[in-house]
C-alpha cells in the first residue's frame, strides 16, 4: 500500500524551521513520505507564525490559493500548524472552512492522530499548551547539508507587552543538555559545520544545574570544526560566564543578536522589557572586551503605542553608539492578546514608516561602513554553495555571520574552511579572493582570523 504524502510550508523563524524538522520526523516514522510538490500531496501542512500581523495575513492568502488544489483533489487535507493555530484556531476552522486541521506547536507528538481524523471527514483540531513538552526524545528529519537548527528549549517567561509568543508557544522549558550533545554528535557524524542553538529567550536555558554557558561549552567540544551559533539572547540573562565561554572556544561563533528594541527608558518600561539602555550598552562594551572582534545584531520596533519624536531620537543614539553589524527593524503591530493590545496605538502609519526608514537608512549605512573597513582584511569562511546570483561565485559566511563572495576555483568545494583576503563590500556582502585552505581537524586552529 502506497504512503501518503505531505507537503509542509514553513512560515516565520528559524525556530518554525526546526519545529518542521520535528514535525517531518514524526510523520515518517508513522509511514508518511514527504514531496515538495502541493499537488502530489494527500497532506498539506502550513507552519505559521504569528509575530506580526502581515505573517498572519500571508497565510490567509495562501490558504485562499490553495482552495483551488483542495477542490480539484477530493480527501486532501489541508492543515494549520504553529502559532496562527494557537491563536486563531476558531476563525480557521469555522470561518475558513477550507481547513481540516488545526494542531498547535506543543501537540505535534498526535499529528498523525489528528490526520486520520481530518482523512476520516472530522475536523482535527488541538491547540493546548504544554508546560513540559519539549520534544527531546524525536529525532528531527533533515537532509544531509551543512547548516542545522536545534531547538534547545521551547516557550517564554519575559512577557514583553508587545509578544505573542508566551501564548501561542506556552512557558520556558529547557531540553536536557545530554540529548542536545547528542543531537550535535549525530549532525558532526554526518558532515553538518554549522550549527544553530535556538530559543526564545535562549540565555535562561537551564536543565538541572546546567545553564545556557555550560550547555554551549558542552557544544563547542563535540566537534572543533563544527562552528556554534545561538539565537536569541535577552539582555536581562547574558552572564559574564556566557560571554567569557563564547571567548574561550573557537569554534563558538562571535556574534551575538542582542535585541534592545529601543532606545528610550519610558518605552522599554512600557514593553517590559526588564533592563535600561544603559544596563543594556554596558553589556555591549563588557561583550567587546572579553570578546575581540564580536559582532553585534539586533532588533528594533519603530512607533510603539505612546513613542515621541524623542523616544525615537533616543532609539537613534543607541544604533550610533553600538554601530551594530546588522538589525531586524520592524514597524510595531498590534497582537491581540498580547498587553500592548489595550494600549493606544496612537502613532500614525505615516510617522511610523518615516521613522523605520529613518532607522533602516542609518543602520544600512553604518552596515556600509563597517564592511569597508575589512577591506584588505583576512577572514575564514566557510563554503557553503553558489551564490543567489551566480554559479560562477561561492558564497560562505564568517564566524560573525556576514556573507562573502569568492569566485569559484577547483580548489575550492561546498563545506571546506578557507581564508580570503576582502576586496570590495556592500553594505550586506563582502567580496574577497581565495587564499589558503583552512584544515581545523589537523591543524588544530581556530575558525577565524
């Protein structure tokens, strides 16, 4: 008897990404196959965020050009995963009446389960959330590559007024530190260099008496060759013992996403966010101290309920005073649900999209200058394909996460560590020439300049 066959879309963050790969290893253990056509499929599974509004509704547009397939192809089942499932599980089930299956992120254990409801003529649909699901024991599906995600722990505890993820992914809970060494040793087995640790608020892992630090030491000993990232830290929860264990391995990657989400006091306080921009850019020059060469990212909301022209002067200062490498910057959008919700979202849309740009032009900018002074520089780089525009360019990345461009050279093949020396940069790209390869596993060096 032929399997069915599911076809899954994912939406949002890299954590949704992982959440796939949870999703993908459970429904293959019970005899799915998977296709990367919606039209061959018999399931179709859609896993959505819910951080801002324009990701909700490009999942409405989607489901709406998906009916097309749903009514030429009688029995399939089309279904809503992820946060969206959480928080608006009633209106997709009634209201759109195209969806069989609404599962939310802590019930993918009884996917197959809600499945057969959904093949059987019933509307699948669970949502609850878990204060102790953490998935530790599935082994996530994913094709052999160079780059993985690991989900180390699931929820958040912050409550910042402005997020829906405590409600729609439930409260912190940490993986063991045992199973998550464990994961990494199976990905170094199969050749995977660079690797990514994720959680919502990730510095308050903690499993028994293991905290974030020690699970990243934990990490960074697997394999030397194989470079640690992590994402996304609270400055509430980054220790001096975190940053100085990011400076002690090599291979643990020296970048750090740093939200600070705004500049002025009077809003952080509104957001909750649990820390001052002074706390906050005392972190940043502590950072750059024990860590030589750390790069910096961030994410900024522009016209938050009650923002003056002064609070966002304020928001300014502070991507002058960091320089970050890189920021995330959004417009503010309203959650239901969420604390911030009540409150009035009294700054225009015009004053709102002035002021983003305002902070997109300066942050592109000083990306812009940064990326100038590696100019003649040396960095490591490790290959991971073409480039987007050109199979006569390989792309790669450094240790501080920016991209570099290198012509390609029969020398040179996907996975390998090599040193180029920077000639020409944009304000997201670096372009540089081939030098030398990099062998870490017989020279025992590290994986940057």
């Amino acid at each position: 008897m032929q399997s069915n066959s599911v076809y899954i879309e994912t939406y949002g963050c890299q954590m949704n990404v992982a959440d796939t790969e949870i999703v993908l290893g459970i429904l293959k253990k019970q005899g799915f196959s998977v296709t990367d056509k919606p039209e061959n499929a018999d399931v179709i599974l859609l896993n959505t965020c819910s951080v801002r509004d324009n990701a909700e509704q490009r999942i409405y547009g989607r489901i709406g050009n998906l009916k097309t397939l749903k009514y030429n192809k009688p029995g399939l089942v089309l279904g809503i995963l992820g946060c969206m499932a959480e928080r608006l599980k009633k209106d997709l089930i009634e209201n759109k009446k195209v969806v069989d299956l609404v599962v939310g992120p802590d019930e993918y254990r009884r996917l197959p389960e809600y499945i057969d409801i959904a093949f059987n003529g019933d509307k699948g649909i669970r949502v609850k959330l878990s204060r102790t699901e953490t998935y530790d024991d599935i082994e996530p599906f994913r094709e052999d590559g160079l780059s993985a995600w690991i989900s180390v722990m699931r929820g958040c505890d912050k409550f910042c007024t402005f997020c829906v993820v405590p409600f729609t992914r439930g409260r912190e809970r940490s993986r063991s530190l045992a199973s998550i060494v464990t994961e990494l040793e199976d990905l170094s087995k199969r050749g995977f260099k660079d690797v990514s640790l994720l959680g919502q608020n990730i510095n308050s892992y903690l499993d028994d008496k293991n905290d974030f630090a020690d699970l990243l030491a934990a990490a960074a000993k697997v394999d030397p060759t194989m470079r640690i990232r992590f994402t996304t830290s609270h400055p509430q929860d980054l220790s001096d013992k975190l940053l100085y264990t990011i400076a002690e391995y090599p291979n643990l990657c020296n970048y750090i996403h740093l939200p600070v989400q705004s500049g002025s006091n009077r809003i952080l306080e509104l957001m909750n966010r649990t820390y001052t921009v002074e706390h906050y850019l005392e972190l940043i020059e502590k950072a750059k101290k024990i860590i030589p060469g750390v790069s910096f990212s961030t994410d900024i909301i522009s016209g938050f309920p009650t923002e003056t022209w002064e609070d966002h002067l304020a928001t300014i200062e502070v991507i002058k005073q960091v320089r970050y490498d890189g920021a995330y910057m959004f417009k503010y959008s309203p959650r239901e649900g969420t604390k911030a919700y009540k409150m009035k979202d009294d700054v225009p849309e015009d004053v709102k999209s002035k002021r983003l740009q305002e902070i997109i032009d300066l942050q592109q900018q000083i990306s812009y200058e940064k990326n100038q002074e590696l100019i003649g520089k040396e960095e490591i780089i490790l290959v991971e394909g073409f480039s987007k525009k050109s199979d006569e360019f390989f792309s790669g990345r450094t240790d501080t996460n920016k991209v570099v461009i290198v012509p390609v050279n029969e020398r040179i093949k996907v996975s390998d560590y090599i040193k180029v020396r920077v000639n020409k940069a944009t304000s997201g790209t670096l372009f540089g020439d081939y030098l030398t390869h990099i062998y870490p596993e017989k020279e025992g060096i590290a994986l940057t300049v």
